[in-house]
C-alpha cells in the first residue's frame, strides 16, 4: 500500500503526529458531549412541557373539584335555609293560629257577655211586662165598671130616644100630610147630595188604599237602606285600611330602584370580568404571577356575587309581580268607589222621591180636612132643614171612616219620621238588582286584601333574604381584605356519608351527578338569558324542580323509617317498663307510679290504702340516699307509723329502710287478718 505525504511527515515527526492526533481526539469528544447535551436540553424540553400539561390538568381538575364542592355546599346551605324557611313558616302559623284562637276566645267571652247583657235586659222586659199587664189589667176593670154604667146611661138615653121618636113621628106625620110636595124635593137634594158625598168618599177610599201601598213600598225600601248603609260602611272601613296598607309601598319602589341600579352595576362589572377572563384566555402562554390561590378566591367570589344577583333579578321579578297584584287590588278599590258613587246618587234621586212623596202626602191631608168639614157642613144643613137625626148606619160607616184616616194619617207620620231619620244619616242604596254587585264588590276586596298581605309577606321575606346575602357578600368581601379567608385546597373534616364523599367513592354516580348538574347549570343559564330578555316563563327551571323534589322524597322516607323506629322504641320502652314495675312489685312488695313532675308514688301490696309519695329533695343529688324527700301519705299503714317516719325519715334519712320496715309490718298484719279467711 502506497503512503501519502503527510503520513510521511508525520512518521518523520512523530511529535507533532501525537499532538494532531490528540486535538482530533479532543474536537471529536466535544462533538459528542455537545450532541448528547441537546439530547438532554430536548430531552429535559420535553419533559417540562408534559409536566406544564400535567400541573394545568391537575389545575384544571382541582378548579372542577372546587366548583363541585362550592356546589354542594352551595346545595347544603339552601337546604338548610330552605328547612329554617319552613320552621320559620311554621312558628308564623302557630303563632297566627294562637292569635285567632285568642281572638277567637276573646270574642266568645264578648258573646257570653252580651248573652248576659241580653238575658238581664230580658228579665228586664219580662218584668216591665208583667207590670204593665198588670196595670193593663186594672185599667180594663176599670173600663169594665165604666162600660157598664155607659150601657145604663144608654139604655136610658134609648127610652128618652124612643119617647122623643114616638112625638117627632105624630109631629112628623102632620107635618107630611100638611107639606107632601116640598118634602119630596127635599129628598130628592138629600139624594143628590149624598150621592155627590158618596163619589167623594169612595175616591178618599181608593187614594188612601194607594197611599198604604206607597206606605208599604216606603217601608220595604227603609229596610233595604239599612242593610245597604252597613254593607257599604264595612266597604269603606276596607277601603281606608287598603289604603293604609299600600302606603309603606313608596319606600319599598325606591328601595326597588336602588336595587336595580346595584343590579346593573353587578352586570357591568361581570361583562368586565367576562372580558378580562377571555383576555387571559388569550394569553394563556404567557405565565400569570398572580398565585393562583389569590385567583381561585377571586373566582369563587365573582362565581357567589352573580349567584347573588340572580337571586336579586328572580326577587326583583317577584316584586314586579306583586306590584301588578296590588295595582289590580287598587284598580277593584277604584272600581268599588265608582259603584259608591253611583250608589249614592241612586239615593239622592229616592231622597227626591220621598219629598215628593210627603207633598202629595200633605196635600191628601188638606184634601181630607177639607172633604171632613164638607161632610160636617152637609150634615149640619140636613140637621137643621129636616129637624130629623141622621140615619145610624151611614152615621157608623162615616166614624169608621174617619177613624180608619185617623189611622192612615198615624201610620204615614211614622213612616216620614224613618224616611227623615234615613235621610238625616249618610247616603245609602236602595235598589235590590245592586245587591248581587255589592257581594261581588266585598269578595273582590276580601280577595284583594288576601293577595295583598300574601304579596307583603312574601316581599318582606324576599327583602330579608336579600339583606341576608348583601351582609353575606359584605362579611366575604370584609374576610378578603383581612386575610381571614380559608383559600382552596385546605382539607375539610366532614361526616362518613356526606354527599361529596359518596360520589367520590362511587364514580358512576359521580358522572350522573355531574351530568345532571350540567344540564341544571345549562337551564339556569337560559333561564338567566331569558331573564334579561323579559321572559315571563317559571321561575324554577324543571331540572332543579326535579332534583330539589327527589331530595325531598328521599328526606320524607328517611323521616318516615325515623319516626316508625321511634314508635317501636316507644312501645318497646313501654312494655320493658311495665316489666320493670311488675318486677320491682315481685321481689320488693310495692307499686311504683312514676309522674312527669319528677314525683314517685309507692303503694304497698299488702294494704292498697298505705300510699306515700316522694319527690326530689332541692338541695339532693349525687344519687345519695337523701336525694327524696317525702311529700304525702294515705291513710293506710301500720300503727306505729308515725314513729317509723320520726326515726327512719327524719332521724336516719334512710327512705329504703322505712319503706322495708313497712312492708314488714303491713306483711305480718296481712298474714293475721289472712289466715282465718284462709281457714
């Protein structure tokens, strides 16, 4: 093999041959350490980024874990203010139930009262009656005896009348046959005359028959005013305290205002946050040197401010709601007014009609006077031509009727006495047909004043509530800004079967939980989207209606397995309990009857009649043997037993030893009185 030149210089050098073999070596060890060095720089690049991926995935997984817990806590503490919401309800119902059964009491203590009243001024009257018969009845002996000297009086006056008759007809038969003609004339104008005095009367007859319906129709009317006046009073006393209700609203719309205003505050400043959120959403390459517990912190507080503010829209809408309710109840107020209104000119036009009514009643009047004194006139004259009395049954029928006007004119007096006593009070109704109206008047406001208090009772509740998360949100906000706020990722000691640790264990119920909760959270944001368009669909989206009432079901059970232990244990306790008395009975000869008051009632088997009750001594405890104190006795016992209580109870405080001393006793009397019955 041929050799070059420079192998031959480098055999002729063999220095410098060494040293260029040594600088090859040198560059090419370099490269080699410089290749495996971007090796690891891309190795060690590598791993950095899977790491990064890693710790967002961790970060991503811990943020879902941390809105999963606020979640249900957020769950749990709604589930306790639901449940203090409806103890609350609760107490409000028993305490509106103690105040109308106080209210209810107190008006049966007003109608005993009142039945007393009413049973005194019945005796009242029953003995003003009995006087007044009394009275009455000496009155009729009196006009008995006065009857009877007037028949005397009268059969007299009828023998003179007879004498006097018997002498006016001889005189009048002469005075006949001297004047035949002129006698004829004079009864032809008597006839015409009485004819004339009959048509007047008849007419008097038939307008004071019309007068009596006028009469009574007035009468039916006056009843009808009455039961309108007090109808229409207790529609106005309703009115007034309506309007003393609606009142308080004013400050209630401006509080309503102020809340919309903070509302849209609220709204800008989340559109801030959402805009500031895609923002770093776009620079996410760039690292944050925010700490991330400072970010979660924030999050969780902008995540609880908009829950507060949808509470705040659903409250507002519920207040809106309540206002178009108390504008329709001062609408039917507006409308009841109307109707009064009306009512009321209805009676001015019947005021009318009664004075016109006394006009043609005094005109009558002077009608009858007039006619009286025409009749009186005509009777004079045919006295006095004829020298003859009037015949007895047309001088009868005349006094009955003139009593019977007598009467009328009593009855119309009394009438228009009413009619002015109704006039003189306030105006009031009197057409029936308006009667129907006026019931349908007072359950509209019965029902307006329902929804009203139904209406402020809902909206001082929700006003409470929004008190109660503005202070919340201020106490967050106020442990923030002084470092007293637990951040995330701080373990939390809970209980065994809490919800969040179930679902942990159990991943298939974990998924179906958070798949419900998305499809919950996806209502909730279309509900809050048609919220802000001014939709008027539910308030409660049908997800977490569904979910709140599978809770409550699974509650109601629970309750229900509780309770039907709590019986068996009852009834469990009971039956051992008895066991217990019947064996304390067995083995110490006494009966034990325990009362809620803490006292004990001991009776001896051997004699029924020896009883003794104890109770708790004040100052005993400590279960020592002076801790009863003895409280009563019966009338049974051995002889000796007032020394038995002087030295075991009073000197040894010893209760056993009196009781065993006198179930001693009383053993060995029963023993005597028992063998010669048992013999």
């Amino acid at each position: 093999m041929k050799r070059d030149s420079f192998a031959a210089e480098l055999e002729r050098d063999p220095h410098l041959s060494s040293t260029k073999r040594q600088q090859r070596t040198q560059a090419f060890t370099s490269n080699m350490a410089h290749a495996s060095l971007e090796r690891q720089l891309v190795a060690a690049q590598t791993t950095k980024m899977e790491l990064e991926t890693k710790l967002r995935e961790k970060d991503m997984l811990i943020e879902k874990l941390e809105r999963d817990r606020r979640f249900f806590s957020d769950r749990e503490q709604e589930e306790r203010e639901e449940k203090e919401r409806e103890r609350t309800e609760h107490d409000e119902q028993m305490v509106k139930k103690d105040t109308e059964l106080r209210t209810l009491r107190n008006s049966l203590t007003a109608l005993r009262e009142e039945f007393a009243d009413l049973q005194d001024a019945h005796s009242s009257l029953q003995r003003s009656t009995s006087q007044t018969i009394a009275s009455q009845k000496s009155q009729i002996t009196t006009l008995t005896r006065q009857a009877s000297l007037l028949e005397e009086e009268v059969s007299q006056f009828k023998l003179l009348a007879d004498e006097r008759s018997q002498t006016i007809d001889e005189i009048q038969v002469q005075f006949q046959e001297l004047s035949n003609a002129p006698e004829n004339r004079a009864a032809e104008q008597e006839n015409n005359d009485m004819a004339v005095v009959r048509e007047e009367l008849h007419r008097q007859a038939a307008y004071l028959r019309t007068l009596e319906s006028t009469n009574a129709k007035l009468t039916s009317e006056l009843t009808v005013l009455r039961a309108r006046q007090t109808s229409i009073e207790v529609l106005r006393e309703e009115k007034r305290g309506l309007e003393l209700k609606l009142q308080p609203l004013e400050n209630l719309r401006e509080k309503v205002v102020k809340l919309e205003a903070q509302v849209e505050a609220g709204r800008h400043e989340r559109e801030t946050w959402a805009r500031s959120q895609q923002s770093n959403v776009a620079s996410t390459s760039t690292p944050s040197k925010t700490p991330v517990a400072v970010t979660q912190s924030l999050s969780v507080l902008r995540l609880q401010h908009a829950q507060l503010l949808e509470d705040h829209g659903a409250t507002t809408a519920l207040l809106r709601s309540k206002e178009a309710e108390l504008a329709n109840a001062e609408l039917h107020a507006t409308e009841a007014q109307e109707t009064i209104e009306k009512l009321e000119s209805k009676v001015n036009l019947l005021n009318d009609k009664a004075y016109r009514c006394e006009q043609s009643t005094a005109l009558a009047e002077r009608e009858l006077q007039f006619m009286k004194a025409l009749v009186s006139s005509f009777s004079l004259e045919e006295a006095n031509k004829e020298g003859v009395s009037l015949d007895a049954a047309r001088a009868e029928q005349v006094q009955q009727l003139e009593k019977l006007l007598e009467d009328y004119k009593a009855t119309n007096s009394r009438l228009m006495q009413q009619l002015n006593e109704a006039v003189n009070r306030e105006p009031v109704s009197v057409a029936e047909e308006r009667k129907q109206e006026l019931e349908r008047e007072r359950e509209a406001s019965r029902e307006a004043q329902q929804a009203l208090d139904t209406a402020q009772s809902e909206l001082k509740a929700q006003l409470e509530k929004i008190e109660q998360l503005e202070q919340e949100l201020f106490d967050l906000g106020g442990e923030i800004a002084g470092g007293r706020h637990v951040p995330p990722g701080i373990r939390v000691l809970s209980f065994k079967d809490t919800p969040e640790l179930l679902l942990r264990d159990n991943p298939e119920a974990r998924t179906s939980e958070l798949d419900r909760v998305k499809e919950e959270n996806a209502a909730l944001i279309h509900r809050i989207a048609e919220l802000q368009k001014g939709g008027n669909e539910h308030l409660i989206p049908k997800e977490s209606w569904d979910a709140v009432c599978k809770e409550r079901d699974e509650l109601q059970g629970q309750v229900k397995q509780k309770e039907t232990r709590l019986r068996r244990l009852k009834e469990v306790f009971s039956s051992k309990a008895e066991e217990f008395k019947e064996s304390i009975a067995a083995l110490l000869g006494v009966k034990l009857a325990f009362f809620p008051s803490g006292q004990v009632r001991v009776t001896s088997l051997y004699d029924l009649s020896a009883t003794f009750v104890f109770k708790p001594a004040p100052g005993g405890g400590g279960g020592g043997m002076n801790t009863m104190q003895l409280m009563a006795q019966g009338e049974g016992g051995p002889e000796d037993l007032p020394n038995m209580m002087t030295y075991w109870v009073g000197t040894e405080q010893c209760i056993p030893g009196f009781l065993a001393s006198v179930t001693l006793e009383l053993y060995d009397r029963w023993k005597r009185e028992g063998r010669p019955a048992q013999q």
